[in-house]
C-alpha cells in the first residue's frame, strides 16, 4: 500500500501521517510540501517538495509514488487571507485537484482519493437548519469557501465522468498543538504565553467573542479522515464535527485562566472578519453511521495542549534571544 498525502507537513497534514504511521503498518507513506524550508518528518515517510499547481510536477509526483490512496490536504486554508488574495486562493485549490486528477488519468490510474473540503460551506446556515448536515445547502460567505465547493464538484465530476474513486469530508474547525497564528485558539494561546514570558503586556487583542463555533480536535479530524479513506463511499460528503458549539468567550476566559499572571481583554477591530458568521455547527451522524467515527478529545484538554504548545514555542524563542 502506497499512500500519499499532500500538504503533510502543515497543521492538520502532521497529525494525518502521525495517525496513518500508526495504523497502516507495512505502507509507505509519501507527503508533500511546497518548499524545502518547511519542516520534515520523522524517520518513516517519504517526503516530495512539489508545487501542486505545476501540472508536470504532478506528473512526476505521481509517476514516482504511484499511490494506491490519496489523501488530499494542502490549500490556502486561511479564510481572512482569500479575502486579502482570492485569486491565489481560487488557483491554489482547484488548480491542484485539477492536476492530481489529470496526473493520474495520464498515467492510468484511479487511487482512492480523499478531497478535505470545509465546514465553512455552511456558514451562512440559519438556526434551523443547525447543526448543519450534508443535506444543508452550502452559501459559500468567503473566496476560501468558494474554493472549496469548487474542490467538491470537481471530484464529484472526475468521480461521475472519469470513475474516479473520490470521497469528500468537511471538517468544521480544528485546534490542537502545532496550529500556526491566525487561528482562534493559537492567536489567544500565544498571547497568553507571551504575557507570561515577559515578551508582550499583560493584554490580549480580540476580534468577535460572541461568534459560536464547532471545535473538533485535530487528532480526532485525523482519524475522522483515516475511516473515511478506509470506510466511506465513493461520491459521498461526509462532515467531521463535534456536534457542540462553544463561543469564542469560552476558548479566550479558558485560556485566560490558565494564565500564570492577570490579563486585560481589549477589542481589535483589525481582528473582525469582513463577513460575520454567528454560528457554525455541525451534524457528524452520517460520518458515524458509514465508519463509526465519534470525537474524543475533550474541548478543554484539546485547549491545554493548544496552551502548553505555545508556551514550548514562546520558550524557544527565549532560549534565541
């Protein structure tokens, strides 16, 4: 079994081949990256340095590894920078599907391919309609959304057109340790552990406290993926979800309290997003009922290991000062 990953050296891409090492025992396992300055893996896994949008780079990658299952991760996955660059998003995420799926075909062959597209889809969802399933119309509200159901209905396409064996998967957000800033929980985490190390004041700059969200760890998110690859049907969308929702004010009064010092909250206009999404929520049971698949991770303890992960980063650049 050759299996490959693409974007596995980003946030949710290290947890996929952490969990896949663990449980494929005797595949080889691949993963992409765009640049060799970016970080490698252990001992285990192949890795490729590969511009996906480069159609005979592709090419390449794919004649080289000759995956049997696909694992299709990497994107421009920050909503507040499609806003600033829509056209690199638009072209980062569909045209590297794009060139996966032609790669293959060239070379003859259909690997079990697993899209990652976005609870984002439903952010423009009403109450009732929460939380949200597969069945709830997707409103793409930002020009990462839109990538995203562009990813779907092109693997729906290659899947109806060309046989393609494609399963999509739609996680709603993700925290847990290794998560870059300009995320919710490590742009508060990193705040924190800064005050306690001297390097900021004691004050944390926040955009939209009431907004609602569903966190799923990204541990849980990896296994989600694993038993969608492994269980799912082909030309089927399946959420990855907690089925709760916790507002922002939780995650910052939580980490807050863990704090080893006093810290004062102020408002950042800079922090609020052009489109406000009050609520998203979403309905995991079809996930459930296809693979068994049920979240694990406290909300809390996915929250002190996003703290301690960012207290080991603050400490690091420390010891480089």
């Amino acid at each position: 079994m050759r299996i490959l990953i693409t974007g596995a050296t980003g946030f949710a891409g290290k947890h996929l081949v952490a969990h896949l090492r663990s449980i494929s025992a005797g595949a080889q396992l691949h993963g992409t990256r765009l640049t060799s300055g970016e970080s490698t893996f252990d001992p285990g896994a192949i890795l490729h340095t590969v511009d996906l949008r480069d159609p005979n780079a592709v090419y390449a990658l794919i004649e080289a590894v000759k995956p049997d299952q696909i694992f299709h991760l990497a994107a421009q996955a920050s909503v507040k920078r499609s806003f600033d660059e829509p056209w690199e998003t638009l072209e980062t995420n569909i045209r590297s599907e794009l060139n996966i799926f032609e790669a293959c075909l060239r070379l003859d062959r259909r690997p079990r391919t697993l899209i990652v597209s976005t609870g984002e889809l439903y952010a423009n969802a009403t109450k009732a309609d929460c939380p949200a399933d597969e069945t709830t119309p997707p409103q793409p509200t930002s020009p990462y959304s839109v990538s995203k159901l562009s990813q779907e209905l092109l693997g729906i396409q290659y899947h109806i057109s060309r046989n393609f064996p494609v399963i999509i998967v739609r996680p709603f957000n993700q925290l847990g340790p290794g998560q870059r800033e300009g995320f919710v929980a490590p742009d508060f985490a990193m705040q924190v552990a800064r005050i306690e190390a001297g390097l900021q004041p004691p004050e944390i700059k926040v955009g939209n406290l009431d907004a609602q969200r569903d966190f799923t760890d990204v541990r849980d998110v990896a296994r989600a993926k694993a038993m969608a690859m492994m269980h799912g049907e082909s030309g089927q969308i399946y959420n990855i979800a907690s089925g709760q929702t916790h507002r922002i004010r939780e995650v910052l009064e939580f980490l807050s309290q863990q704090s080893r010092i006093p810290i004062h909250i102020t408002q950042d206009e800079a922090r609020m997003r052009p489109a406000n999404v009050p609520l998203l929520w979403g309905d995991y049971s079809k996930l459930a009922q296809a693979t068994g698949w049920r979240p694990e991770i406290a909300f809390q303890q996915s929250l002190l290991d996003v703290l301690e992960d960012c207290r080991g980063r603050v400490k690091s650049i420390m010891k480089e000062l």
